[in-house]
C-alpha cells in the first residue's frame, strides 16, 4: 500500500515528547452503535473499537499497513495466506491469544447479527489453524489487498465467548444485548471501564497490552454531542478536550482562542451527486412514461450546470478538494491525472443538452440530501437546488436528518441523491469501485444506490480484484474509473475537510480516514 501523499501527510501533528499521564475527552456527533466488534458495520462505530479490539494487521496514521496480532505473514498460493501470529499476548480478561481465537472470530463473523461480514464475507472461503500460532486464509479467489480487508477482523477470545454465552454477533437491528455489547473483551491498547447510551463511554489503558503505548493518558472519556454548536460550546468551555467534527463556520472561533488548536486536512471521503438509472418511471419527478435520468444528455446537463468553484468557495468556505473522479486520490490505486473535471461548468450548453433530450422547459426531479451527515451538506444542496433551477431543473427538496436520510437511501426510494464514500475500511481504490460502482447485487455493491450498471466496467473491476501486480492494476482502476467517467454516472463533488479542535496541549495523529487512533495522544 502506497504512502499518504505529502499534502494529506502534512497536517499531521508531530511526535510528541514524554510527558505527564493525563486523563482525555473527546466528542463527535454521535454514539457509538454497539461495543460488539462484529455487530456494525458503521464506519464511527468501526473506527471507536479499533481501540478495543485488534486485527492481524492495522493501520496507522499514515494509513500504512503493519503488523498487530499477526506478526508476520506469507503468501503460499494466489489464494492461500500464512499468518504468524504474536506471541504472549493477553485478552483485558486475562486469555491468552492463539490461533483458534481468529478461527472462531472469523465463524462469529459469520453469523446473522454479523454486519461487519460485509467487507470479508465474499473474499474469504475459510480461515483453519495450522498450529498454535499460524492460521492460514483461503480466499475464494486472488485477492491482492486482503491485508487492507483484514484490518477490520476484530478478533474476540473464543474461551470467553463460549463462557458468556456470546458466540453469535448481537443483532444491532433487533436491539440485542449480550455480554459482547456490554463487557467486551479484546486485545488493544484500551479496555471498556463503563458505557452508557447517548453519555459517557470511559476507557482506561490496558497495563498487559503486548505493544509499546505512545499514549500517556491514564483514562479516556467519550462523550457524544449531536448539536454542533453545543459541542463547540463544550470546547471552548472547556468541558471537553477535544473533537472530531469541528464545523467549518467555527473554526475562527476555536483559532481565536489561544488555549485551543484547530487540526484540518482532506478527508478520503468523496462527496457526489447519484441518479436512479434503475426504474423506467422516477419515483419523484413530473415526467411520466420515462426516466429522463437514462439519458446521458440529461446526466450531463446536471453536471454542467454545477459549478463546483462556486460550491467550493462560497458553501466550503475554500476548505475542500474539488472532485474529478468517484476515486479520491488519497485512496491506495488512485489515479492522479485523471482526477480533473470532465466537462466546464457551462450552463448554457445545460439548456441545450436538455432541449435535444427532448426536455426543453425542464423538469421536476427530488433530491434526497441529507442535513446533518456530511460537512454542510444542506448548503450544498441548497446551493445546488438554485444552480440546477437556472437551466431549468427543478427540485423537490428531500432535505432530511440523518436518520430518514438514511432509511430513504438504504430502501432505494430515491430519484437524485447525495451521498458520500471514504473507501474504507480498505482505504484503497477498489472498495469505491466495488462497494459503489459495480452493478448491485444481492451480495455486492450495497452502497450502488441509483443501481448504475455497466459489464465493461465490472470485467475491469474483476480484473482489479485478482491483480497481484501493482503497476498493471493501478492502470486496470484507471481505465475502470474512465468507463464511469465517460458515462457521467455520477457527478463527483469534492473531498471533504476532516477538522478537529483541540487544547493546545494535546498531540493528535489526524488521518485522512477521520479515524482517532488514541494509542497516539498525548496531553502534555
């Protein structure tokens, strides 16, 4: 896996000196799911346990691959990997770590209740203990960047899961609650002391954690705060240490305050524009018969009458990376001479694509947008809304709390919609062009919500799966994003800005995956 580029590595904060053990507070904008490693597959929920629990292998700030409770590892076969694994290492109850623990976590994965099988539960054909301390992965076909997949295999003592009755995932959807959600048992570098829904979640270090700990914190408390203002309000009163989503509108605020810091860079996560490309009648629109989304012209239209410069610097307030491809080039695979706008702002050439369509007074199409999910997501589709009435389009505004926004998109109900992806948990390429891309499937391409499908682009997509050679599957990934590019599937937006704030005192290791890693903070 590729270094983060210099302009994603530099907004990282230094290495800190020794300092005094302090204890931590941190917020962000919502509760954890669940303390079951294996129970959600939400990307906060994920990134919170990696705290808890660990995996083979890991990431770290830089989003390089290394080491964690596999300490070395071989590929036997294009489908076979060895994996040694760590001596001497220690659960928080005490268990000793071994090969039938990744056995069983790999089993509990696949369970009912078990979301996090998402990433792994089609590459994966079996995990076997060769002795105690070496498993081998068999996967059902070459897969190059299993390493990246594995980072999100919590492992989970088999001993006392069996003990505690926890030997299935806890099903998130029904409200199950186990001994897994309430007591949870991993190897990493903090253990759970209490949670309470909606309040504080305390952790404190784990003394036996077999690696060396580049934190000093003696506790660390969670504290989730929906309302943004109140969360800033918490910071700059002092209440809380740190946060995680910092709105941009603030950031004057917390620089104008000499105790605190503000910590910015570009986020992996690509903001676009998606279309139904599935029905032959819009669910929300005032053409009847027909799908005016079908037709490239109109798709093209859409994308020519947004400009993204204005976006950026009227809405963004200059703080994102205007978008090229669905790819954002800080994802492993990424490739950076295609990521530049496929057609100018134009939207004079919008009325005329619209009026050869067959659309020459334009037409009513709603737009799914969320208003408290990604950084000034509302204003964006407002902004949007006006740009798109201009040539003629005109929107029935769907600008919904996470929550509806949410259960829209997952049923399909959607004409035009705004969504966001990070490629995560793999943080490369393919997860954006298999996950979002792809024709949608029972089994793939769950984030695919307009169902675009193209069987040039998903034979390219095969193709990148199985690539062990890196120079030919970056080129394979290229000449799949130009296939989604040429169709104008999607309009990409930006990248946008993860922001954290913090007291000056403290040391974080800001990612572009917006993932606090607290084995890296430090209060001084």
């Amino acid at each position: 896996m590729r270094l983060i580029p210099a302009a994603a590595a530099a907004f990282m904060l230094a290495a800190a000196t020794p300092a005094v053990a302090r204890s931590f507070t941190w917020s962000f904008a919502a509760d954890i799911l669940t303390l079951d490693p294996h129970s959600s597959n939400n990307t906060f929920t994920n990134a919170f346990l990696d705290n808890v629990f660990e995996s083979l292998v890991r990431h770290n700030p830089r989003l390089e691959l290394e080491p964690s409770l596999a300490m070395r590892w071989e590929v036997v076969s294009p489908t076979v990997w060895r994996f040694h694994l760590r001596e001497g290492v220690r659960f928080h109850g005490g268990e000793t770590f071994g090969a039938e623990d990744v056995v069983f976590s790999w089993q509990r994965l696949n369970t009912p209740g078990a979301l996090a099988r998402g990433v792994l539960g089609g590459v994966i054909k079996e995990v076997r203990q060769t002795g105690p301390l070496t498993v081998e992965i068999e996967t059902q076909r070459p897969f190059p960047i299993l390493l990246n997949a594995l980072t999100q295999m919590h492992i989970l003592d088999s001993g006392w899961a069996a003990a505690n009755n926890a030997t299935a995932a806890t099903n998130l959807s029904q409200r199950e609650e186990g001994a897994a959600t309430r007591t949870p048992n991993g190897t990493g570098p903090f253990r759970i002391r209490s949670r309470e829904v909606e309040g504080p979640t305390v952790l404190v270090p784990f003394e036996a954690w077999w690696d060396r700990p580049q934190h000093n914190l003696t506790q660390v408390t969670f504290q989730p705060i929906r309302n943004a203002a109140t969360r800033t309000a918490a910071l700059l009163g002092g209440q809380i240490d740190a946060l995680v989503e910092l709105p941009i509108q603030d950031i004057p605020r917390v620089e104008a305050n000499a105790g605190l810091q503000v910590v910015q860079g570009p986020e992996l996560r690509t903001i676009y524009l998606g279309f139904d490309h599935h029905r032959d009648e819009l669910a929300y629109s005032d053409v009847r018969g027909r799908n005016p989304l079908k037709d490239i012209r109109v798709r093209r239209a859409i994308y020519q009458a947004i400009d993204v410069e204005a976006l950026r610097r009227s809405v963004m307030r200059n703080n994102s990376w205007i978008a090229g491809t669905m790819a954002s080039p800080f994802l492993s695979g990424a490739p950076d001479d295609i990521n530049t706008r496929t057609f100018p702002f134009d939207p004079e050439a919008s009325r005329r694509l619209l009026a050869e369509a067959g659309y020459p007074d334009g037409f009513s199409i709603g737009l799914a947008c969320p208003n408290d999910r990604y950084v000034y997501d509302e204003r964006l589709c407002i902004a949007i809304s006006g740009m798109l009435q201009r040539v003629g389009i005109r929107i029935i505004p769907q600008f919904e709390t996470l929550n509806v926004w949410s259960r829209r998109i997952n049923a399909l109900d959607v004409s035009m919609f705004m969504l966001g992806h990070a490629g995560l948990p793999l943080a490369d390429s393919y997860s954006t062009l298999s996950e979002v891309l792809r024709t949608r499937t029972d089994r793939t391409a769950g984030l695919n919500v307009g169902r675009w499908s193209n069987a040039e682009f998903d034979a390219l997509v095969d193709r990148v799966a199985e690539e062990g050679d890196e120079t030919r599957r970056r080129a394979l990934i290229r000449e799949a994003l130009l296939v989604e590019k040429r169709e104008v599937a999607h309009v990409p937006l930006h990248q946008q800005p993860v922001v954290w704030a913090a007291r000056r005192n403290i040391e974080l290791a800001q990612s572009p995956d917006n993932r606090l890693r607290l084995r890296h903070v430090r209060v001084n």
